[in-house]
C-alpha cells in the first residue's frame, strides 16, 4: 500500500547542505526583493536537485526554508519586532 523509503541519508546530504547555508548566507547581502527571490531558488536546487528526497518532502521542506528565510529578513529590516 506504502512505498518504503530509505531512512539512509545521501553521502552527499551534508555536503549539499554546507554549500547550499553558505550560498543563502552570501545572498543576505543582496538587497532584500532580488536577494530573497535568488535565496529561494538556492533552496529549491538544493532540495529538488541534490538532496533526494520524495517530492512531497521536498515541497514540505522548500515550504519551510522559504517561511524561515522571509520571516528572518523581515526581523533583520525591522518590520517585525519579535522582542517582548
């Protein structure tokens, strides 16, 4: 009824990962519309391209690097005041 899927991560997986967080990191000095827009397709060729992973894990995943990227530039221009 279910497909099994390997638990095993890719060789590559961490490799992936370390090059793709310093990618997004050097792209948060590009000015917020472009840098933002350039960090998202940086995550979607890292999760969709490299990472192998089922695509509705993959999407779930893009999903939340996306949200997580947006809600952190917007702390950083102050748009957002998370202090209590």
């Amino acid at each position: 009824m279910f497909e099994e899927h390997s638990q095993s991560p890719s060789p590559w997986n961490s490799t992936v990962s370390f090059c793709v967080v310093g990618t997004v990191t050097l792209l948060s000095f590009v000015p917020f519309p472009a840098g933002y827009i350039l960090s998202v397709v940086a995550w979607a060729v890292a999760v969709y391209g490299f990472l192998e992973l089922p695509t509705g894990r993959a999407t779930v995943l893009e999903g939340y690097l996306s949200v997580a990227s947006i809600v952190t530039r917007l702390v950083v221009l102050g748009v957002l005041d998370l202090t209590v």
